[in-house]
C-alpha cells in the first residue's frame, strides 16, 4: 500500500489555475449586466372603495349634511350630479351640470371647480366625490380631474375622498 500512496503522489503535480481569463470576463460582464438592468419607478394614487350606506330615518337639510358628487366622464362629456340621502330630488337637480369637450380637445376644468366649490360651500361637510369613467376614457383625463376635485387652491380642500367606480345603477 506504500508503493500506491508513493505513485500516487509522483503522478499529480501541482497544477496552478490560471484565473485571469475568467476575472477578465467577470470585469466586462459586471458593467454589461448594469447597463443592461432596468429599475421601475413606480406611483401610488390614494383613492378609495364606493360603499353603498343605509339611509338614515332622521335626515334634515342642514349644513352638516353629508352629499356626494358623482362625474361620469366619457369620451366627449362629463356629467357632474349630487347624491344625498337628506335631499329631494328637485334639490339634487339644481346642482346638475354637463360640461361638453372644448374644440381644443380639453374639457373645461375650471367650470367644474368652480362648480364643485358651489357645491362645498353649500355643503361643507361633504367630502366624496365618485367618478365613474367609461371604457374609452383616457387616463389622464381621469387623473386631471381627480386632482382637479381634491383642491381648489393649493391649500383648501375640496373632496378629499376621490373614488373610482364602475357604472352606477
């Protein structure tokens, strides 16, 4: 067994790796890999679920009342309504506007703010209001009016609560 142990050790020189062609591809590699990566910045918008409350058998009209403002948006016209459970409907109705596509393609944003800031200084506790889009809406019509309908001026609010729905009814 001393004879294969004494071979053994004749036959396996030492062998050194040579580690500069790996280390040269690691070192165009690295820069390769980083330039080549993509990092996503991604944005958060703050909005919140419709939910559908049981009226209450004590309503009154009063400043306190809580109403909520509806805008269907479509391609070509926005509709801007008020809920409220305390209102009747002739009440309601007053409030309604439609606001139709300017010729340059915008709809008219200031109109419905000052049009929402009617409807908050009548009603100052209300606080939601509820878009409901169409298919064929763009995005950023619907993220214009929902920043529209949060703030009037940088620092009054208007409807802090801004929800997207589907079709209502």
């Amino acid at each position: 067994m001393s004879s294969l142990m004494k071979k053994k050790h004749r036959d396996d020189p030492d062998v050194e790796v040579d580690m500069v062609p790996i280390m040269n591809m690691f070192l165009v590699l690295v820069p390769f890999l980083l330039m080549s990566a993509s990092f996503f910045h991604i944005k958060a918008i703050n909005t919140s679920v419709p939910v559908q409350a049981a009226a209450s058998k004590k309503m009154q009209a009063d400043p306190g009342l809580k109403t909520t403002v509806i805008i269907e948006l479509s391609q070509r016209v926005v509709d801007l309504s008020l809920q409220a459970d305390g209102l009747k409907p002739r009440e309601t109705s007053k409030w309604q506007r439609q606001f139709q596509k300017q010729t340059d393609g915008t709809f008219p944003f200031t109109a419905m703010a000052d049009q929402l800031g009617r409807v908050k200084s009548a009603y100052p506790a209300s606080d939601t209001l509820i878009i409901v889009p169409h298919g064929d809406v763009l995005y950023d019509t619907i993220i214009k009016i929902m920043d529209m309908a949060r703030y009037e001026e940088a620092e009054k609010k208007l409807f802090p609560n801004v929800v997207i729905s589907g079709k209502i009814g």
